[in-house]
C-alpha cells in the first residue's frame, strides 16, 4: 500500500460539506441526547466551521454532532468547509468570513502575537498528539542517538523551538541535527529512509499508519521531554464573537455529542462514515478513530486557565512571542447561553 500522510488528501476536503445539511435531517435520530436543550429559536442561526484540513478522525466529535441532530436541536445549521489550505481558518475567522475555525493551541499564541483578533473558545482535542518519531528497527533507540541525524518537518515555525525542548532534555539542540522539510510527507520519508526521525507526525495517526506499512515507529513524546502539556486542536472564533450566545450552544452541542461518541464508539463510527464519506472507511482511519476517542474533550467549553498561561510562558521565555497576554484577549470560557 503507499504510504498517505494525514495531511496530503486535498481530495477528501470535499467529503466536509454533504454532512453540512444533515443535522437538520437527522433531527429525530436516535442518538437525542436528552441532557440537551431543545432549539430556542424556531429559526436555526447559521455558522460557518473551517476546519483544520481534511475531514479525518480527529473530527468525530463534529460529525456526530452533526448526523446525530445535535446542532439541529441545539437550533444551530451548521455548515462544515475543509479548507484548501490549512493556513486559511485563522485569516478567514479574524477576518470574519468564518464564524469559527479548528485551529492548533502552539499556533494560536504566535498568531495573537502577530495581530490576529482570535480568541480560542472550546477544545475539540483535548491532549497532545505531535510526537518526534524514529522506526522502531532504526538506528535510532534514545534521543541522544539523533545527533548529527536528519528529522523531517512538515510546516515551518515550531520545529526548532519543539526540537531545542526535547533534545534539550539529554543535553542537545536542533544545532545538532539536520532539518529537512519534507511537506506533508512525514512518514513516508521515515520509512524511506530520506530522514532518520520526523518532527510532527500525530500518534494517532502517523505512528498506525508505520504499523499498517509493517515500518512500525517509535514515539518520543514532547509532553515527556521538556514541553508544557497543550491542547492539540481548539474552536476559534473572531474575539468580537465571543459573547454569541449561538457559539456556546454550539459548545453545548458538542460536548452531547462528544458523550454519545464515547458511549457509543460503533454507532458513531457509523456516522462518521456515512454517505460520501465512506471513502474514509480503512483499516488506517478505524485504527485512528478508536485511539483518539479519550483524548476528545468531553467539556469542550471549559478552558484550563493555567494551561494556556503555562504555554504563552513557555513560549515567551523562547522569544517566540513577545509577551504573555491577558488570558482574556485570547482564549475565554463562553457565557451560559
């Protein structure tokens, strides 16, 4: 089989949108939650969700919620858009031609420092998933064992900050290897042999991808070496919306579904994998569906001050950005519809 990264599938960024009407439908579906409130407008508001890229396990939760009736009886329509490009949901949400947009904590603190009117409103993953990963047969058994050695990255920013902290943690830098940009091919180049590590690969998809490829890998955990524990992927909204009642009843929303997916794996699976988007139905997206089910946030409104103050540290002390914000320009808990 060739190897396919989780992030070079522009094709499948179309498989978004025919889940974007079917809430609506689905309204009477069985998966009612009835810890949920009932719509509180006879006319649903309408919102725009950018995702990250294309539509993968990592945003199970949004498709259940959807096919499951959770936004229509939230009183949402929500329509879900796979960018093109996955730089466009920030620019597309601070420029208001979004209403909310899956995004990356690490990248959202150098986007506040850059100007951008985001504000993160909920968690969709809840815990790391980046990895610096090596083959599990390779030459490389300790972190040590990378010096001189080539690591492969997919988009530029973070990785040397990323790779100082982990390497940094027996006494190296990413002075001491050789950076190589390998765009989204990261396995790939691992298992050919083009790069002796790759800086980014997800554990929840990367790292079964290895296995499927009988190349399995070898995981170095960020949270493990030296880097504060963050959330993966996060909502964001322009920091005008804050206050829109419709976006905590899209939380709202969410976190029933997120309960349902949890307690029902095969149903939501089912969901997940509906209509055009039964192309995603493989031995490689179950293997990933299955392990990022207790790593969603099940209170995806909460916010975790001291989490987000503890990275924008971090990254200050790294000169990364230029100085830690009030957590309120940036990261909020919605108010109670």
């Amino acid at each position: 089989m060739t190897p396919i990264s989780r992030r070079a599938l522009p094709a499948l960024a179309a498989l978004a949108l025919p889940a974007a009407t079917a809430g609506a439908a689905q309204a009477q579906s069985p998966a009612q939650s009835p810890a949920q409130s009932p719509a509180p407008a006879a006319t649903p508001a309408k919102l725009t969700l950018l995702l990250d890229w294309f539509v993968n396990p990592d945003h199970a939760p949004i498709i259940v919620a959807q096919e499951g009736g959770h936004f229509a009886r939230a009183g949402l329509e929500v329509r879900l858009v796979a960018p093109a490009d996955p730089n466009d949901p920030p620019r597309l949400v601070a420029a208001k031609q979004a209403d909310l947009g899956v995004y990356y904590q690490k990248n959202l603190h150098l986007a506040v420092d850059q100007g951008l009117p985001l504000a993160r409103v909920g968690t969709l993953v809840a815990t790391p998933l980046s990895t610096l990963s090596v083959l599990r047969d390779g030459p490389v058994k300790r972190l040590e064992d990378l010096k001189g050695k080539k690591v492969g990255f997919s988009t530029a920013g973070f990785e040397e900050v990323a790779l100082d902290t982990i390497l940094g943690t027996v006494g190296l830098s990413s002075r001491d290897v050789t950076l190589v940009n390998v765009n989204f091919g990261l396995s790939s180049a691992l298992m050919s042999g083009q790069v002796d590590a790759i800086l980014g690969g997800f554990r929840n998809f990367e790292l079964h991808q290895m296995e499927i490829e009988k190349r399995p890998g070898r995981a170095f955990y960020p949270e493990q070496h030296g880097m504060p524990i963050y959330d993966e992927l996060i909502y964001v909204a322009h920091r005008d919306r804050v206050k829109d009642p419709a976006l905590r009843r899209f939380m709202d929303a969410l976190e029933a579904a997120t309960t349902f997916l949890v307690n029902n794996p095969e149903e939501s699976w089912t969901m997940f994998i509906a209509g055009q988007r039964r192309e995603l139905d493989n031995e490689l997206n179950r293997r990933a569906f299955k392990d990022t089910l207790n790593r969603f946030s099940l209170a995806p409104a909460a916010l975790d001050a001291n989490r987000y103050q503890r990275f924008a540290r971090f990254l200050e002390g790294r000169k990364m950005i230029r100085a830690v914000p009030p957590l309120e320009q940036y990261a909020v808990e919605l108010p109670v519809a």
